[in-house]
C-alpha cells in the first residue's frame, strides 16, 4: 500500500540509513519514524502513522531492500 507522501528521490543515502536505524535498530513505530524524521529535518506530517511508514518503505527502496521483508517488518 503506497500513501504518496514521500517521494524515494528526495531521500538521500544518509537520510535512508537514518530511517533504517530508527526503524529497525532502534525499534521505531511508524509514527515515531515520521515524528523523528519531522524533529530532524522538518515536515507538514508530524507523526503521521501513514507518512512513516512512506519513508520506510522509500528508504528501503533507497537501500535496495525490500520495505515487506526483514528487517523492516
């Protein structure tokens, strides 16, 4: 299911890793995914659950690794 809040060429390598730690490292729901990325880099979506979930799913893409599989699920 895809939300269409968050392009995947707007997320840099960095920004991807960053997401992954918060993700999958450090257990982040996707509302404090999209709450952590909006603290550190700004956003109009605040902790919304399904924005989140978007970058998870473009950060992984980013990474080349599939948003439905391990680790990120």
């Amino acid at each position: 299911m895809t939300h269409h809040h968050v392009d995947p060429a707007t997320i840099t390598p960095e920004m991807a890793v960053q997401i992954r730690t918060w993700r999958v490292e450090e257990d982040f729901s996707w509302r404090a995914v999209a709450q952590a990325a909006t603290d550190l880099w700004g956003s109009e979506f605040g902790s919304n659950q399904l924005f989140g979930e978007d970058l998870c799913v473009a950060a992984a893409q980013v990474l080349g690794e599939n948003p439905r599989k391990e680790p990120w699920m």
